[in-house]
C-alpha cells in the first residue's frame, strides 16, 4: 500500500498514507551532533570491527544495564543495519530450513518474508489478550518462537508473569526465542520488560533485537543491535562480514549517541496525544472497534462488522478517498486495519480520518 501511494503521488496525486508509520520527528539533536561531530574531524571514516567498534558495544552493554536490567558483555552485542538485518541473521544462526518457528498473530509483515526466505515452517498463533501456561500448553513444539514486545500492531506489552510462562514453555522444549524490542520506548501505558532481564538468557538460547528506528524516529539511519551469546554473535558476525561488514561508521555514531539518550519524551508526549485523538474519532464510528494501544504507532482496527475484504476495503479507500492504510491480510489478520498515526501533520491526520469515517459510513450504509 505504502508503494501504492508513493506512485500516486508521483504521478502528482494527493494521497494521504497511514500504511506504515514512518515518524514526523528528526532524529535527536545528539545525534545528528555526533554524526557532524564525527565528520568535521576529517579523519578517514575506518572499517570497524564486523560486529561494530568496540567503544559502540560497551556503551551499548551499559545501556542493556541501565535501561533493560540485563547484564551483557561487548562481545555479545553486533551492531547491525536495524534490526531487519538482525533479524535474518540471527535466525539464520539459529535455525535450519525447515525448523518450526512460532510467530504471534497479526505480526510484522517482515517476520513472514524473513521465515520465507530461510525456508522455516511458520507456525502462526492467534494473539492471546493475556498470554497464559495453558494457551502455551496447546502449542506445538517448535525451535524457536518470535516475541515481538511491545507488538506491532496492536500495542500489547508483554507483563512478567506473561514472560515467565513462556520462559517456562522454552525450557520445556529446549526452544530458543528471539525478541524484537524495537518499540522498547513508544510505551504509553505499562511498562516494558525485556525476557533477557527476566531469565538466565544466556541458557536459554534468547536473541534480543533494538532499533533506533521507531524508538528515536531514525528510520533512514540504519542503526539496530542485536543481544545474543557470544557464539551467536560470533556466528551472526561471520554472516555479516562478506555480506555488509559492519553498518557505516556514521550510522554507529548515530546508533551510540541515540541510545545514550534514553526515551524521546516529546516524540512520546506528540504521539500519546495523536493516538487519542484518533481513537476518541473512531469511538463514535459503530462499524469499527479500535481499542487504544498501549504502544506504538500504529492503530489496529476490526472492521468485521463491515467486511472481511480488508484487501478491497483497503483498495477503494485509496481510489476514491485517497487514504492508504495497511490491510489486515498483510500481517495475517484479514478484517482488520492498521494505521500508521504518526507521520503526518495533526491537520492532515484529521483528514485522513475523515475521509475513512466517510467511506466506512457509506459502506455501512450500503450494506444495512
Ligand atoms: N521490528 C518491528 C516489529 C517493526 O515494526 C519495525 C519497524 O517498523 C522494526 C523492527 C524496525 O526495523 P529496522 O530497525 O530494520 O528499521
């Protein structure tokens, strides 16, 4: 959908395109004085160690400490271009073509294209409102399960008691997990826990992936790490070396002074306000249930009560309303939305709004 909009507005059209949430802010002001900080010293840019420099990775331990509870050495921290490339790699290391991998649905579309890719058995669940030992005793065994938290798109943040059961499934079947935190600072309501803080992680086989991306509106930087034992990281660096070799010297500047920073409240704050706005709109629409998230930027919408063509609903909102969003069948979950509310500015948010209340009011009213 995001493609679908950009080639209208190439072809000088205005579409208004909540199908990803790329964010309105810049990055930190710290971090775009490393980077020119980093140029202005007109020393040449080196190539780092594959698994990034290493004052990067011990300040990156220390910020695993501080933030995140859980005690890391530099040697089990690889600085990677976001944590997409993480991700592969980390399930690259892990895994064999073939392997059963648990993946909680809806999900991110890039977990299915990364499995794909490796030639893994997905092995979809329904996600659970609260995730207990007695939904995880109905699941199959598997290698390795994919956490998402907090979860894209719905918001969920995974509580200890919720952790602690599925650090107790993975013992039970010596299956391994990796954590995709990336959201790790867009909380709004709650608090987040990492596994690794909760868990020998080391034993239990836990990867932990962090992004600059959507925590800091750094998207176009590239800058993620994964947290995995040491042999893991080892051989993710082995993978990494002939394919990117590290992320460029200035993202890593970018990457250190971004998660030295800690949370970016104003971002949090600007967003809060817009994800209540936006659901307070929709409360008042009675074909469409959209709870409020307690993370992230997206919305995450049933329309079942309209239809369960999100594929189509999606199509002619972007025809005749000129509103791009995400169908719910791209993260595997057909009769639901996803709309990213953070990209543009408040007015065109509101309008975006608008024109989907209209077009969803005239499906409604067309089919009662
Ligand atoms: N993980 C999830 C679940 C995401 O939705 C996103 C981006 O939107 C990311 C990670 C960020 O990935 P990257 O760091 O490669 O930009």
């Amino acid at each position: 959908m995001h493609g679908r909009a950009e080639n209208l507005r190439a072809e000088g059209k205005e579409v208004i395109d909540f199908s990803i949430a790329v964010s309105h802010f810049a990055a930190p002001q710290a971090v775009v004085d490393a980077v020119r900080a980093g140029l202005d010293q007109r020393t040449p840019l080196p190539y780092t160690s594959v698994s990034g420099a290493l004052p990067l990775r011990r300040n990156l331990a220390a910020k695993l400490r501080r933030e995140n509870a859980i005690d890391a050495d530099p040697q089990e921290i690889i600085a990677t271009n976001g944590a997409k490339q993480a991700l592969y790699q980390a399930l690259y290391v892990l895994t064999d073509p073939g392997d059963a991998v648990i993946v909680f649905a809806p999900y991110w579309p890039a977990y299915r294209a990364t499995l794909e890719l490796l030639g893994l058995h997905p092995v979809y669940i329904d996600l659970p409102a609260t995730l207990t030992a007695a939904d995880l005793a109905r699941w199959p065994a598997a290698k390795l399960v994919i956490l998402n938290n907090p979860h894209n798109p719905s918001g969920k943040v995974f509580t200890t008691a919720e952790l602690a059961a599925l650090t107790d499934w993975m013992a039970a079947h010596g299956a391994a997990a990796v954590v995709d935190e990336s959201y790790e600072h867009l909380i709004f309501e709650g608090r987040h826990i990492s596994l690794a803080a909760t868990c020998d992680w080391r034993a239990a086989g836990v990867v932990t992936l962090f992004s600059a991306s959507q925590s800091y509106g750094m998207m176009g930087w590239r800058a993620g790490f994964a947290l995995a034992p040491a042999p893991v990281v080892a051989a993710m660096e082995t993978l990494q070396g002939p394919i990117t070799a590290a992320p460029a010297a200035l993202s890593q500047l970018a990457c250190d002074a971004a998660f030295a920073g800690g949370p970016a409240r104003a971002m949090l704050d600007d967003y809060r306000q817009r994800r209540d706005l936006v659901v307070g709109r929709f409360a008042a629409l009675p074909w469409i249930d959209m709870p409020s998230p307690r993370s992230g930027p997206y919305l995450w919408g049933d329309v079942r009560r309209l239809t369960h063509d999100t594929v189509g609903f999606a199509e002619r909102l972007l025809e005749q309303q000129r509103v791009a969003v995400m169908p719910g069948d791209a993260l595997g979950q057909p009769g639901w939305i996803r709309l990213g509310y953070i990209s543009d500015d408040v007015a065109t948010l509101r309008e975006g709004i608008r024109r989907i209340a209209v077009f969803g009011d005239a499906l409604a009213a067309a089919s009662s």
